[in-house]
C-alpha cells in the first residue's frame, strides 16, 4: 500500500462547546493524560503531516498556550467567529495557500480516534482518488448527529445534520464522525459555495459532499471498524463516559504485555504511562503523567502517582507520589506524601504518615514512621526515629540537612537547618539538634530529667491518681508485697 501522500492536517477547535458549562474550552478538558485536542492531535501524528493547522476560536489565548506545549509545531488560526464548519475549514485553508494533495480534516473533540483509523481513512480516500470521504460509523444511538445519506445504490447521497433532517433521516443509525480526508483543490472550490441556509445558519463543512457529488466529482464513505472511536464530546456526562472506555482499552492493553490489575474499574493509567511486566496494580490506583512502573512492582490499593518513577520490585501503598523516584524494590507507605524531587535509592523505605520533600534517602536507608523530611540528603543504610521532623524553613528560607551513612538519630528529634550529621553517628531521642553531630558521635540535646517524688499524693490528693500512687506506695512498702517480690 502506498505511504499517503499527505500534506496538510486541519483540527477544528474554535467552538465554546456550551454544554460543558466551563471556562475552559472544550477541546481543553483533560482525559486521561491529554486534553480532547492533545489526543486528536496524537491520532493524526503517524501521518507526518507537513503542516498542522488547528482552528481556535473560543478561549483562543488558553488554547495558543496549550499548542505552545504539546505541539509547538502546529499553526493555530484565528476563527474569529464561529460560522460552521465549513468556514472554519476556510479560514484553515488560507492559511495554507500553498497546500497541495491530500487535506485531513478532524473534529478538535472526538478524542478515542486511533491513528490506524485515520491512516486508513487516508490510504481509502487516496486509492479511490476520491475528492472527498468521510469516516461514517453505525452508532447505536445518533442523537444531535449528521447522519450518512445514501442513494438507493448505497452511495453517498449528502450529510444531514439531525436538525435539519426528516423523521426518516433521523431514523439512520449511521452518522458522520467528523473526521475527513479531501483534495484541497476541489476542497477549496467547494467551500467557496457553501450557503448557510440551514437550521443554525451556520456554512456546514459537511454540505461539502453533496456539492461535489453534484458537480460529478467521486465522494466515498468510509466506515470505522469500531464505532467507539467516532464518539463526541458534547457536555461532561459524554465526557466522562468516554474517559470509561479510554480506561478500558488502556487497561486491557496493559493487561495484554504482561501487567496483572487486580481491578480495572477502579484503575486509572494516563496514556502517557508506561507499566512493565509483572507488575501488580492494586484496585483504585490511579497513574498520571510521566509515571513509570517497573517490572514486578506493587502500586497500590488506593494509590495516586504523578510524573512518578516506581523501580523493578518496589511497592508504594495506600500513598501519594508527585515528581517523586522510588527505587528498585523500596518500600512506601502505607500513607505516605511523597512530592517532587523525593529520591529513594534502591531497598530504601518511606513508611507511614511520613511526608518527602527534594529529600535523598539512600540505599536501605528508613524513614518509618510519623515523619517530615524536606530539603534533605540521607546517605546509605541510616535509620531516621520515629516523629522526626527536618526543620527546613525558617520563614524565609529552605535549609538543608545532611544525615550521614549508618546513623542512627532517634525518636522525636528535630534537625533544624542548616545542619549535618555525621556518618556512623547517632542522636538521643528527643533530640533538637541545631548543631553538627561528627561522625560516630552521640547527640544529645534536650533537658534533663528530674522527679518530684510525691508531688501527687501532696498536690492531687483525693484523685484516683493520688489512690492510684498511695496503694503503689503501701505495695512497695508491705513486706512480701506483689512490687518486691522476687527482688
Ligand atoms: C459536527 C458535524 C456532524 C457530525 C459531528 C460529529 C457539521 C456541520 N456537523 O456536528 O455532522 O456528526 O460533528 O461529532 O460539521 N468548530 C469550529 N468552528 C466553528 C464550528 C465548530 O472550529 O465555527 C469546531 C468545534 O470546536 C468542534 C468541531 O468543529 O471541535 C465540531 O463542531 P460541533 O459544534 O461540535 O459540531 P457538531 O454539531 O458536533
Ligand atoms: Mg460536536
């Protein structure tokens, strides 16, 4: 089959989509990693198109930023006002008058198209050397779209759009997607025709077919293999049901190289996400982002991980991880914060209700419970007490706090920044540690321990603490008494 000759792709993107009822702009909403747009433009990426022309419109500014990002190559065109569909592939096409071949156009809000169904729209349209055909698919319920027209030969008659269809048309089940390839020459002549005698008074891209074929010109259909690819977006029920279907076939496809999920229904995995074999994704996990899975790791129950590196054999539990490393066969959680620039070598452990923060932690190194580490390097094989807090921010500033290899520090200690610990050292519980500890020392910084005997029974007499201290008292006192015995 011969590579398509393609020149131009044109996304239409300029519309408000009123039934989201959102500042921002339809073709913006995010699903499952990428906006509507981002995911459109994904799909005709495979045809390395020479120029890239999206139509904006609505919220022009927002969606300019968001092409800057994700596809700094493509040229947006300012529909000023949106006229239909047709006029937005006008103003597209002006701006590529040098343009020549093959023009594809696509809907900026059908987001499950795959690029082998766009592919294939093309490599139809050019060995038909069709001048136009349209991606047509049966749908179990057409409801608000063009329907697929077609002469007592089956061929395409025109696009109707449900508004100004009669009862009969209505009853068609096979609708257009609004996907499209065409031959920009007769493309560009056709457009210079369109009326806007219809329903919304708007220059319909689809009134395209019916021109052509009444000029004589060959019009095709081409029908998606799978008609889930088509769907639209229309308001945020739509979206959200098609964000089910893009969890489905992302899962399943996971599911296929190897990666077991104990619950699909409840684990949600940006297209952007990679998962390597043998890893477990435990039920309502969600992967954002960049994240990556290694292979044999454990994410999950009741995960979030974004722009996440998760090493070979590692588990993160009941957590949440932002721009965060895990190393091959650490250990987080259950419930801990992971955020950005936290690194876990390789056998380290964050534990419970422990929260990370541009913090190093070495190899096997242990921050188990109860913890906050920011703006800190931990070396290799250290064990940080329970309750400890690095005490980073001094109200203006971050400091850092180095804890060596080996060391010990102990329960309830403050490190307050910017301070070091030696290799080899350790801490006394307790501990506010404000200066250097030297490698194999022992800290210890907080005050002593003095005992008022009887302050009780003197101050608090009459309370069940001050009977509680007297019956002590007597037990210890009483020859053979349960306190002495065996002494
Ligand atoms: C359109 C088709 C319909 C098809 C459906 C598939 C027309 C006339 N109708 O209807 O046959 O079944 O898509 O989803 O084409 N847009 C602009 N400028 C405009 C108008 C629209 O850029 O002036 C953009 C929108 O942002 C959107 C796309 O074009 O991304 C389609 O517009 P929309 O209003 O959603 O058309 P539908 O009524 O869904
Ligand atoms: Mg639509």
């Amino acid at each position: 089959m011969s590579q398509p000759h393609l020149r131009t792709v044109v996304v239409l993107a300029a519309g408000e989509g009123k039934r989201m009822k959102s500042s921002l702009p339809k073709v913006l909403h995010p699903l499952l990693g990428r906006t509507l747009l981002g995911h459109v433009l994904a799909a005709a990426e495979p045809l390395g198109a020479d120029r890239t022309v999206v139509v904006v419109g609505h919220g022009a500014d927002q969606v300019r930023a968001h092409l800057t990002e994700v596809a700094p190559a493509a040229t947006p065109v300012l529909q000023e006002r949106q006229l239909g569909t047709g006029h937005a592939v006008r103003m597209a096409l002006d701006a590529v008058p040098d343009a020549t071949g093959t023009v594809v156009v696509i809907n900026g809000d059908v987001p499950l198209l795959r690029p082998e169904t766009v592919v294939a729209l093309v490599e139809a349209h050019e060995e038909a050397a069709a001048a136009a055909t349209v991606l047509a698919a049966e749908v179990p319920d057409p409801t608000g779209l063009g329907r697929i027209v077609r002469d007592v030969q089956g061929r395409l008659e025109h696009i109707v759009e449900e508004r100004d269809a009669t009862p009969q048309q209505r009853a068609l089940r096979e609708i257009n997607a609004g996907i499209y390839a065409f031959d920009v020459a007769r493309l560009r002549e056709a457009l210079g025709k369109l009326s806007t005698d219809n329903d919304q008074g708007e220059e319909y891209l689809t009134d395209v077919f019916a021109l052509l074929r009444d000029a004589g010109e060959p019009v095709a259909v081409h029908v998606a293999a799978d008609h889930v690819e088509t769907l639209g977006c229309n308001d945020r029920v739509e979206l959200a049901g098609l964000r089910r279907l893009l969890r489905d076939r992302v899962n399943e496809g996971w599911m296929r190289t190897g990666v077991s999920i104990l619950d699909p229904h409840t684990t949600w995995i940006d297209v952007t996400v990679t998962v390597e074999r043998d890893a477990v994704l435990d039920q309502n996990t969600q992967l954002q982002g960049a994240t990556t899975v290694g292979a044999g790791a454990l994410v999950g129950p009741d995960t979030t991980l974004v722009d996440t590196v998760v090493g070979e054999g590692a588990s993160v539990v009941r957590s949440h991880a932002v721009g965060a490393e895990v190393g091959p066969q650490a250990s987080v959680g259950p419930y801990a914060y992971l955020r950005p620039e936290s690194r876990l070598a390789r056998k380290a452990k964050v534990g419970t209700f422990v929260e990370t923060k541009k913090a190093s932690i070495g190899e096997g190194s242990k921050v188990p419970h109860l913890s906050y580490v920011g703006d800190a390097t931990i070396g290799d094989h250290s064990n940080i007490g329970a309750a400890t807090v690095f005490v980073n921010y001094d109200g203006v500033r971050k400091h850092h706090t180095t804890i060596g290899s080996h060391a010990r520090t102990g329960a309830d200690n403050m490190f307050v920044a910017p301070v070091r610990v030696g290799d080899g050292a350790y801490t006394a519980a307790g501990s506010v540690i404000v200066g250097d500890v030297p490698a194999g020392a022992m800290a210890v910084a907080r005050g002593q321990q003095r005992n008022v005997e009887g302050w009780v029974l003197r101050k608090r007499a009459g309370t069940a603490a001050a009977e509680a201290a007297r019956q002590a008292g007597e037990g210890a006192s009483e020859p053979g008494g349960s306190a002495s015995e065996g002494d």
